[in-house]
C-alpha cells in the first residue's frame, strides 16, 4: 500500500477509539497515569482519553491528630484535587466513581481559601456555593477549615457519578460518652436534600441530579477519633441524612456503616419508592424497628438484606423484637433471596466507659415462619432470632424454614449474652477435682440433624457457628461428637455440614 494511503493511529474515528480505551479501561487494571501518557501521544488520544482519566475520582484527608503536618498535607491535597474542577469545570462530568476518606471538621486549617485557591479559583467557587445552596456559611466554614463542606461541594458537581463511597470521622468520644446527639445537619444531608428529596408535594429544581448514581457506601469510622475534645464534632450521618438516597432513579446498591439513628420523628408525605434497589447493608446501625420499617417499605423489590443490629450494650435498653421485624420483612418477602442477620453486642463508649451494671438485653418473640419466602436461598441468622430466646420447647426448623433454601448459616454468636439458653451448660469436674462450666449444645445437636433428616430438598450447604466459653479434655471430646455426628448426618442426605467452633 502506497505510504499515502496509510492511516495512522492518530487518525482512528474518534468512536473507535473510545471503543479502545472504554474496553482497556474495563478489563485491565490500568491507572489515572497510564492514561495520562496515552493523551500525550497525540491530540485525538489527548481529547478521547480525558473521560477517563477524570472517571475514578479519589481523595485521602486525613485527622489532624494522624501527623504532625496533616493539616498543610491535607489542605494542599485538597486544594490539588478540587482546583482542577475549579479551573475546568467541564471535566467534572466524566468523572463517574467517587472515593472520599478521612473527612472531619478541622482537617484544612483556617484561612485555607485564601491561601490556597487563586482568584479565578475562588470565583469558581463562589459560583459552586451558590448552585449547591449549602447555607450562606458554606464559604466562611470551607475557609476556616470544614473540610465535608469542601468535599460535599465538590460531590454536588459531579452529576454523572455512578459510584459513591464516603469513609468519615463519627461523634467525638466525648460525645459518645455523654450520649450527645447534634442536631444540626451535615452538609452531605443538605446536599442530597437539595437536590433529590421530593420536600412534601414539590420537587426541587435540582432532582434530576445523580440520576446515574446506583452504588452508595456510607461508612463513618468510630474509632478513628479518639480525642476527648469536644470540638471535634465529626461526620454525622442519620437515618434522614441516607433517606433521601432512597429517592434516585437508578439506585441500586446501599452500603451503610454506623449509622446514628437521628431525630426524625416522622417521614416525608412523599415517602421514597426505591424500585431498582436489590441490595441494601447496613452494619452496626442501631436503627429503630419503625425507621427499618420505613426502609423496607421502600424497597419492594429487595433482593440482598444484610443487618447488623448492633445492639448498644452502653446505651440500649430491652430487648430486640424479633416478632416486629419480621412484620416488616413481609414487604420484602416476594424479592428477598438473601438475609444476613447478626446481633452485635458492642459499646460505642469502649469498655473503659460502661456501667458495669449493664441492662440485660435479649431477643423478644422470634421471627417464626420465614415458608412464604419462595425466592430466599440463602439464610444467616443466630438460632435466638430464628427459634427465640427459650432454647426448650422451640419450633422445628423444617416447620419454619423454606424450601427454597440453599445455603443456611445458624450462628452461636450470642452465646456470651446474659442468660443465653442455647449453650446448656453443664458443671465438669477435672483431673485435680476443679470444676468448671462447659457448653454440651445437645439441643443445638439435635434440632440440626432433625432437619437434616427431613431431607430438604434444596438445600446444598449448613454451616453451625458454636461458642464455647472453656476448654479442657471433656471439650474436645465433645467438639469431635459433634463434628462427627452432624457431618455423617448431613452425608447421608447430601448436604454439606461445616461445624465452626467459636
């Protein structure tokens, strides 16, 4: 071929060659960088590759008590990150996946404005308030440090985004200590508010942002900040600060960590209607049955529910009501396929605050018949919440277990609770004539193989979690028993029986 006739890679339609890059940047674990020098190779890759050198957005601040000079490290990281939004707003919208980490509220220094934005920047800025309507302080609070008000700006550009992961700083220990619950609202709740929320009969201006946003982890790191100063408030993140998540168009994916249960006491005339959202996760939130409610009446097609109770041993009393969740998960019980439940029995004050004369807390009812969930294959949940507190005289699981089941899970995780029933202890003498007290799990061993023996017909994989609070011969004797009894049971219908030993 004449060399006149021959195109160069320069001159590929610019379709093909996004086609290229879309597909190197899917399968291939290439970075910001690699692209970088892509766009260097010639003006049509310097132009196709810039939606993907601003696609994954990330940015690291970190707590001012982290490192000597975390505060200048951290405002000139932020100023890095946001100044190239601020002086090409445009780029803002190629950017997809949003990563946020280490948010607190002192983390920028005073003056970071002035000092590190350029007049043009600041102009930008102003603009990016005025559209974001944070409040009239937003300014003066970024200046003087706010480092969420900053991130929670910058969020409100990226329209386009896809993904949402946010790490921050919790209450304050000192707040924690003295149950104090602010009242004032983050500025990543004002934001979704804004622009998402239907606010009683009207839609607000802006509720067509985020309409690609599907993936959303929220988490709010309760041991990061462990300063007494009560100055230093956190990230707050209430069940009215995610509710408004539950408005997008394409969400379908909810992560949530730590999640205070807030003041709200009733919901919006409007309640959200969250049709795409399949799976929804929610670790160490200690939500009211009412707000968890709420949730799942706004998910009706719910595919994936993973709860962490948590139980708040320093703060909660009573007991969980395992009979009103499980009214709540009639809204769900069509959708659902997987249920995770796990009650963590925890203390958001340490152990070095905690009255000693704890309030005893257990399980109230129990879920009962889960039979009409035809569609759940997978089930984890503690034998308490299934069956009820009271070991003796507890229903078979083939009478309240589904067919469809595939995977089961029963977890002996609460075993150190305060009048726990399912371990059957048992007094143990010694070779030297001490005695001490064992967990023999008989009903545990029984109710197992019983159903095991009524050959459920999907069923492919049980797994028992069992705590033991000693050790000794007469435990390892029993452990093998056990091992041994239910794996020969499990063989004979062809079920795969795990035994873990806590």
């Amino acid at each position: 071929m004449p060399a006149s006739q021959v195109m160069g890679i320069s001159f590929l339609p610019s379709e093909l060659v996004q086609h290229i890059f879309s597909s190197v940047y899917e399968n291939n674990p290439v970075s910001a960088w690699d692209f970088l020098q892509l766009s260097l190779v010639c003006k049509s890759f310097c132009w196709n590759a810039q939606p993907f050198l601003y696609r994954r957005f990330s940015l690291t601040l970190y707590n001012e008590n982290a490192l000597d000079d975390a505060v200048a490290y951290s405002a000139a990281t932020a100023s890095a990150h946001v100044g190239i939004f601020l002086k090409y707003p445009d780029r803002a919208r190629f950017v997809q996946d949003v990563y946020m980490r280490g948010w607190s509220t002192g983390d920028l220094g005073t003056r970071f404005i002035q000092t590190y934005l350029d007049e043009e920047e600041q102009t930008q800025l102003k603009v990016w308030i005025d559209q974001a309507n944070l409040g009239r302080d937003c300014w003066k609070l970024i200046d003087g440090g706010r480092a969420d008000y900053l991130g929670v700006l910058l969020i409100s550009r990226f329209l386009n985004v896809k993904v949402l992961d946010i790490e921050a700083l919790n209450r304050s220990l000192q707040q924690k200590i003295q149950g104090i619950m602010p009242n004032d609202p983050t500025p990543l709740r004002t934001l979704l508010e804004n622009r998402l929320t239907p606010l009683e009969e009207s839609l607000p201006d802006g509720v067509s942002a985020f309409k690609h946003l599907g993936n959303v982890h929220i988490k709010t790191d309760d041991t990061a900040d462990i300063t007494l100063d009560p100055r230093k408030r956190g990230f707050y993140i209430y069940v009215e600060t995610i509710l408004p998540l539950f408005y997008l168009p394409a969400i379908s994916f909810i992560e949530l960590e730590c999640i205070e249960e807030g003041l709200r006491q009733t919901w919006p005339a409007a309640p959200p209607k969250a049709s795409t959202l399949t799976t929804l996760i929610l670790k160490k939130c200690p939500l009211s049955a009412g707000n968890l409610d709420m949730l799942l009446q706004a998910s009706p097609n719910l595919k994936k529910l993973q709860w962490g109770i948590a139980i708040d041993a320093a703060q909660r009393k009573g007991w969980f009501n395992a009979a009103r969740f499980r009214r709540s998960l009639d809204a769900v019980k069509d959708s659902l396929e997987h249920l995770d439940l796990s009650v963590p029995l925890w203390t958001s004050v340490r152990l070095l605050y905690i009255n000693m004369r704890m309030p005893c807390v257990g399980i109230q009812g129990s879920l009962g018949s889960l039979k009409d969930f035809s569609n759940l294959t997978y089930l984890s949940l503690a034998w308490p919440i299934l069956l009820g507190w009271k070991a003796n005289g507890s229903a078979r699981l083939t009478d309240v277990l589904p067919e469809s089941l595939e995977t089961l899970i029963l977890q002996d995780d609460m075993y150190h609770w305060w009048g726990y029933q399912w371990d059957e202890q048992l007094e143990v003498a010694d070779s030297w004539g001490f005695t001490y007290t064992c967990t023999r799990w008989e009903i545990i061993e029984r109710k197992t193989t019983e159903y095991l023996e009524s050959q459920p017909s999907r069923l492919e994989k049980l797994t028992l979690q069992l705590g033991r609070k000693c050790f000794g011969d007469w435990v390892k004797t029993r452990v093998k028993e056990v091992i041994s009894s239910l794996e020969a049971a499990g063989q004979a219908v062809g079920v795969k029986v795990e035994v873990i030993i806590g």
